[in-house]
C-alpha cells in the first residue's frame, strides 16, 4: 500500500529474512544471496582446513613423541621431527591462522623460528656445538632476503617508516657483527675480530654511508657537508684499520710507512673535494682545479711514496725521478713496466691539458 517508515526497514528485513535492497526493489538479489552462500561455504571449507591439519601435525607429532619416549625413556629424535612438523606447518596453517594483509609476516616469523627450533633440535640430538653459528648464519641470509618485505608490511611509527633502508642496514650490520663475535668465541679464537669489524665497517661506510646520510636527520651545519663527512669517517675507519692490523701483526711500521703512504692517497679526495665543493669559483674553473690537482698526484704521489719507503729502510730497485716521471720512454711500448709508465705519462699530459683548457673557458665566461 506505501513504503514502509525508514526506521522500520531494518526490523521489517530481519524478520523477512532478506536484505534491504530486496525489500525495496521487491526482487530476490541473486548476486547478494550467492556471494553470501560462497562466503559461508568458504568459512566452512577454511574451518575444515585448519581442522584437518590441526589432526595430522597434532597426531603426527604425538606419534613420534609416544615412541620416541616409550624407547628410549627420553626426548631425542622426536624432537627434530616436530621441528620438522612446525617448519611446515609455517607454510600451509600459519597463512590461515595470520590476521589479514600480516600473513606474510607470520609465515617470515614462523618459518624462521621453526628453522632455529630445528636447527638447535639437530644439534642436540647430535651433541655438536655449531648451533650459534649456525642460527647466526640463518639470522643473517634470511634478514637479508627477508626483512625487506617485513619491513614494508609491518607497522612503524613515522619517524621509522621513513627510513626502512637504514634500519635494514643497521639489522645486516648487527647480524654480521654477531655471527663473528659467535665464530671468534666457539671455533676461532684470535685478534681477527677488531680487523673484520673495522674492515666491513670500512667498506659500508663506503658504499653505503651516502645512504645512511640521506636518511638520517643531520643537523644543519652538516646537511650541506655530507661529502665532507664521508670521506672523514672512511679516512678514519682506513686509518683505524691500518693501525690495529700493525699493532697485532708486530710490525710497528704504522707510523714510519702505513700512516704516510695512507695519507698519500687520501690527498688526492681531498684535494678534489675541496676543489670541487669549496672553491668559491666558477664551475669551469673548479674543475680546472680539479684536474690540476690530479695531475699534480699523479705527478708527486710515486715521488712520495718513494721517500716514505726510504725513509723506513724499504730497499727498492729503481727510485722515482720526478724529473723522469715513470721512467717514461715512448719508443718503448713492449716492455710492461714502460709501457705503463708511458700511459701515466699521457693520462698526466691529458690532465694537465684539460685544465689549461677549462681554466681558459672559465676566464673568458668570467670577462663576458
């Protein structure tokens, strides 16, 4: 006779036992009554899932943990088989126990605790004491394939969220630092420790500190100094390096010709950072710096390297002329070391030509 009053719409439904849209459009909705129908034959498949696995590892696990204990009067064997029985229950009932969009995680964090559980279930069943290597090592390849993805998945506060990248390296650093602190303790000991430490920590800080820059909050008197800052920490971290590896090897050579040769060679960053980031210069002209300072080390570098290596009574056959650099010989190009020097010779030409060349450019673009 009329519609209905609105309030009354949902008791009416209820009672009717359908939804509104069929109360108001006065039609069955097939596609509603069909997607509920697959809904519950979904739950009730997925019940029966979870139920049927709960069944095999629960009896399964039982089984074994019954013989095993009724022959040998103790836990042994049975142990690795529920391990065994975890680790794969990671992958087929983890997935349909995780709360939804964290699946992922829960089988990550499953998976790797089930292979730590076996893992340490091998090593006690057979006595042996590779267990902290072993986890350490399985901590570190998977936290390498692995932590991406959890960490895209998981819940961080804002702070983090923003710097995934650096809480991923910190991880890998501290799983690597961890897994030589557990090889120096159990398998070998030695003073090797501080030189692998200072060693990675060298080789981060040089691919990978820019990154590490870029997302941490720097103050303000070294956001516009970054370069500055890297080759600072890879400098020191060279130098650390170079220092304790002379104090455990006995030579006492760190200060008489580690330490100059090292400096030697940072000069050359050095002296291209200042030229390229400092100079208050045109852009021409910096780089016509650059490419004078470099030809200068080319130049002087084997020259001083040379007198370091007298100096600490290293004998050497044949003594750097910078008047003769590389003992340079044009007509000679079958001979290895001569024909090395040539290609110094020309790559000092080419530099020093390049910087005649730019430093012209920047002076005629200064005049117009």
């Amino acid at each position: 006779m009329s519609y209905p009053d609105i309030t009354l719409i949902h008791d009416i439904c209820e009672i009717l036992q359908i939804s509104e849209h069929e109360l108001l459009t006065a039609s069955e909705d097939v596609e509603a009554r069909s997607a509920e129908r697959l809904a519950k034959k979904y739950l009730r498949l997925a019940r029966t899932y979870r139920l049927v696995q709960y069944v095999l590892y629960g009896g399964a696990a039982s089984v074994c943990l019954a013989v095993d204990l009724f022959n040998g009067g103790r836990f042994g064997w049975s142990l690795i088989v529920l391990a065994s029985l975890l680790l794969a229950a990671s992958f087929t009932l983890v997935p349909a126990l995780a709360p939804e969009r964290m699946g992922g995680v829960w089988v990550c964090g499953s998976f790797t605790l089930s292979l730590l559980l076996l893992l340490g279930a091998c090593a006690a069943y057979t006595g042996g004491s590779w267990f902290p290597t072993a986890a350490c090592a399985v901590l570190l390849g998977l936290g390498a394939l692995l932590l991406p993805f959890v960490l895209r998945r998981i819940p961080l506060p804002a702070a983090l969220s923003r710097r995934k990248a650096l809480l991923y390296i910190a991880a890998e650093t501290a799983l690597l630092f961890l897994l030589l602190a557990v090889i120096r303790l159990t398998t070998s000991p030695g003073a090797w420790l501080i030189s692998s430490i200072l060693g990675i920590l060298l080789a981060e800080a040089v691919l990978l500190l820019p990154l590490v820059m870029h997302q941490l909050p720097l103050p303000e008197e070294l956001r516009n100094h970054k370069a500055a800052v890297w080759l600072a920490a890879v400098s020191v971290l060279l130098l650390a390096l170079l220092g304790w590896s002379s104090y455990i090897s006995g030579a006492g050579s760190f200060f008489s010709n580690d330490l100059p040769i090292a400096l030697i060679c940072l000069a050359l960053p050095l002296a291209l950072l200042v030229c390229l980031r400092y100079l208050p210069l045109r852009r021409s002209l910096r780089a016509s710096a650059a490419c004078a300072a470099s030809a200068l080390w080319v130049w002087l570098a084997p020259w001083g390297v040379d007198r370091v290596l007298l100096a600490g009574d290293w004998l050497t056959n044949n003594h750097y002329d910078p008047l003769h650099p590389y003992n340079v010989d044009f007509s000679d190009w079958v001979s290895a070391p001569t024909a090395g020097g040539n290609v110094m010779v020309l790559i000092l030409a080419a530099l020093s030509a390049a910087a005649v060349v730019l430093a012209v450019i920047g002076l005629a673009s200064r005049r117009k």
